[in-house]
C-alpha cells in the first residue's frame, strides 16, 4: 500500500524525490512558492510531508504551516544547511513550530542528477523516533535508492551542511590546479572540521564517518554536478559570489552555512580554518590563493588536536 506524499520543493532535489516516489507507487502531491497558492492546502488527507525547500525558506515555511499541522502527520526534511538567524538545523526549525510532530531527515551523497537517471544511491533516514525511521526506510527504499537508518538528526543535518561548505574549498582546490595530494589533504582535515561542529551542536561521533558524514563529503566535493563544488571552480577562476550564483542559476547552500557556522565559531570558541578562508574568499578579502596560503601557514599541530 502506497503513502500519500505531500512534497513541498520542487527544486532539483524535490522534483526528483517526487518522481521517484510516483514510479514506487506512491501518491505524490507537490508544492512551490514560485508557482503560488499555499501550502497549507497540501496537509490534509497525506501519510508524510517531505520539505525540500532550500533553508532560507524554511523558517517562513514552518511559520505558516505550524497552526495548520494535522495530529501526528510526521514530516521528513530533505534542506541541508545552517539557518544563518538562528545558527540551528533544518529539523530543529521544524520543531521549534511543530513541538510534537515525528521528525525525520534524509541526507547522503545525493546528487539530484544521478538519482534522478536511476543510479546506485544510498542515503540515511535519521530520527529519534525508530519507528519513525524503519518505517520510511521501507516504503521509500527501491533498488536504486538503498535506504539506512540512524537516531542522529542532528549530526546527520549538520555533517550535510557542512559538507557543502568543504565541496566549495575542494571546488578551490580544482581550479587552481592544486593536485591531488593537496585536495586529499583538505577533505580530510575538512572532515575534522565538520566533526567539530557535528559533535559541539550534540551528533553522534560516528556520523560523521556514515553516509551522511564522508559519504556525503566524497560526492559533493568531486563532482562537477555538485552545485558547491562549481562554486568553487568558479571562485578559483575570480568571480565573485554573485557570479557564481548567476552562471550556476541555482541555490547553493555552502556560502551561507559557512558563514552560519562562522557565527557559531564565535560563539562556541571553536576553530574552523576552513569555514574562516572560504568566507574570506566569497567576501572578495582574500583571494583564492591567499587562502591556500593561509591554512598552509598556520601553526603546526598534532593530527588529532581540534582544528
């Protein structure tokens, strides 16, 4: 028996996930604010809602639909990001409007494209709620899309929001032609990074080294079809931001998570090099260049210390 399935996003990523769901059997009913009416009308008479919304749309999103949120209609966010007003995740937005509705996020490397054409793909449903999360495991897993579970939201949505902001440094990398030692040798300290914040906003350890963690981070940061990754090259070439943006005339997430994570630096005392020359990049105060610099010169430090 097949789910009612309200998609609200259909965004690259929503748009594929709601087709897939149609070709599994299950009734998909989708939403988008460029195409008007609200979202509001889609909540009723539906087993899940899924958000696929980029996260600068969450916060009005679950604003508007809070007071309208049927009993124990559970929803699944697919956003990947860091919210730069409130320096939380797109769960916990979610649940700041929505205190007793079953939550679920999905994340892993899932680039739109390759799911979209029927390739391999695995990803990690996480909720605190294992039932919650077994259930979706099975009525949304198909061949090609293999589905895990975990009872981490919070380490899953922030190693994939962190990702983002490595594939953009990795993106750098590229294109100035760095090499392949130098691009190994950020991933991995970058994975150190994001485990820094994954562990300071209270995931769990072992995320960061799951599908939502390094799998996520290998996909996102070697592909050309990673929107993050284009921004980078495209950095490293000497657009600004906003040409980036322009040329890759979709949302990327990993300009505004670094910025939000930045912030939560601030306030945590956390060190992420990374995060800093990237930001340092996008804001036109160092170069690309300037940047690799930067993290090469800095102190000399044993493998495992923070940061």
């Amino acid at each position: 028996m097949g789910l009612r399935i309200a998609v609200l996003g259909l965004g690259a990523w929503g748009q594929t996930l709601a087709e897939r769901w149609q070709r599994q059997g299950h009734t998909v009913s989708g939403w988008s604010r460029r195409d008007g009416g609200s979202a509001v009308d889609l909540l009723s008479q539906q087993d899940l809602v899924v958000s696929a919304v980029a996260m600068a749309g969450v916060p009005p999103l679950a604003q508007e639909l809070g007071p309208h949120w049927p009993a124990g209609l559970p929803l699944l966010s697919c956003s990947k990001g860091l919210d730069l007003t409130q320096l939380t995740t797109a769960t916990q937005l979610w649940a700041a409007q929505l205190a007793s509705t079953p939550l679920a996020a999905l994340s892993g490397p899932n680039l739109a494209t390759e799911v979209q054409q029927g390739l391999p793909a695995a990803s990690v449903v996480a909720s605190v709620d294992e039932a919650l999360a077994q259930l979706l495991q099975q009525q949304l897993s198909d061949r090609a899309l293999r589905l895990y579970t975990n009872s981490d939201p919070i380490g899953t949505e922030a190693a994939g929001a962190l990702k983002n902001v490595m594939a953009v440094a990795a993106g750098i990398s590229d294109g100035l032609a760095l090499g392949a030692n130098a691009k190994a040798s950020l991933l991995c300290r970058g994975l150190a990074e994001i485990g820094v914040v994954l562990e300071g906003l209270g995931g769990v350890t072992s995320t960061l080294y799951g599908l939502a963690g390094l799998g996520d981070l290998l996909a996102t940061a070697t592909s050309r079809l990673s929107r993050n990754y284009r921004c980078g090259l495209l950095l490293a070439e000497g657009c600004s931001e906003e040409q980036t943006y322009d040329q890759i005339a979709a949302t990327v997430e990993g300009p505004r998570t670094a910025r939000a994570a930045l912030q939560l630096a601030a306030r945590q005392g956390w060190h992420l090099p990374i995060c800093e020359q990237v930001v340092q990049v996008l804001d036109g105060a160092a170069t690309p260049a300037d940047a690799v610099r930067a993290l090469m010169e800095r102190d000399l430090r044993p493998e495992w210390a923070q940061p």
